[in-house]
C-alpha cells in the first residue's frame, strides 16, 4: 500500500492499526468514509440484531433508511464524494480504506450502476479490492476477500461468529 485511509470511527481506527503497522504508515482519517451511524450513540453488530429479532434489522432489510442526520442519498453522496476524491489524489499508487459495511454496499452499488441499500453482507475485516483508471472507470476486482484471517481465530465466512 501507498497511503492508507480510515473513517473516524473507533472501530474503523482500530482496524487500520495492523495494516498501517505491517506498511509503515500513518493512517489519515476521512469522515467522508465514516458509517451512516457515525453519530450514534451505541454500536449493535448487526449480526447481534439479526439473532434477537430486533425491530432496527427488520427495517435495514427492508431497506428502510434510519440515519437522522442525512438521507441515503446525500449518505451515497459523501462517500462515493470522498473515496473518489482519494483516488483522485493517489493516481498510480495503491490505497486502503478502513470502512464499514454501510460504506462499502454504498460504493459497490455506485460502481455496479445500481439502487441498492445492502445488498450483500461485507465480512469483518474483509478486503474488496476495486480498480480505478485515471479515465474514471472502476472495476470491481473481488468482494469479501477473508482469506488473510486463516488461522487468526476470527470469522472467515459469511455471518459466522
């Protein structure tokens, strides 16, 4: 990696630390990135609300926005905003951008062209790899790479804990 990026959150910070660690690098903090709970006073893993039923994943599934501070649109805007402006300012180099899955979904569904919540369920710590070209085409490379967590302890399928 040539520079490596992580929203504000803790749990974004937190897992920044390893990679900026192993790449000698300092992790710049971008609230573009940040989750749409970015102002929430509590953090549920949603695989915590799945399991009690709770009212809150009902909603995400049916795509029900839950944000009081933005829309989804202006949400899907921020990001795509600030993950386009650092491909802007790293042409020809390699960068990491430690986010959440609300942030992920938001920038895949931008890349694929489509109207989409959360379509897909990102990993902990899973890495989805997009390829930008300066003539502003973007490939998405892979999707839920977990292969680096092997032999760490921690989950490396889809919802398991």
């Amino acid at each position: 990696l040539d520079a490596l990026y992580a929203s504000p959150l803790l749990r974004a910070r937190q897992t920044a630390e390893p990679a900026a660690s192993r790449f000698g690098l300092a992790v710049g903090l971008v609230d573009g990135v940040a989750e749409w709970d970015r102002h929430s006073n509590e953090y549920v893993p949603i695989e915590e609300l799945k399991a009690a039923g709770d009212p809150r994943w009902q909603a995400i599934v049916r795509g029900e926005w839950t944000s009081h501070d933005e829309s989804a649109e202006e949400f899907t805007d921020r990001v795509v905003t600030a993950i386009e402006s650092l491909i802007d300012a790293h042409r020809g180099q390699r960068i990491g951008v430690v986010c959440d899955g609300g942030v992920i979904n938001r920038y895949l569904a931008h890349v694929l062209g489509i109207d989409a919540t959360n379509f897909f369920y990102p990993n902990y710590t899973s890495i989805h790899r997009v390829a930008a070209a300066s003539t502003g085409e973007r490939s998405i490379v892979t999707v839920n790479e977990t292969a680096h967590l092997r032999g760490t302890g921690l989950p490396v399928g889809l919802f398991q804990r």
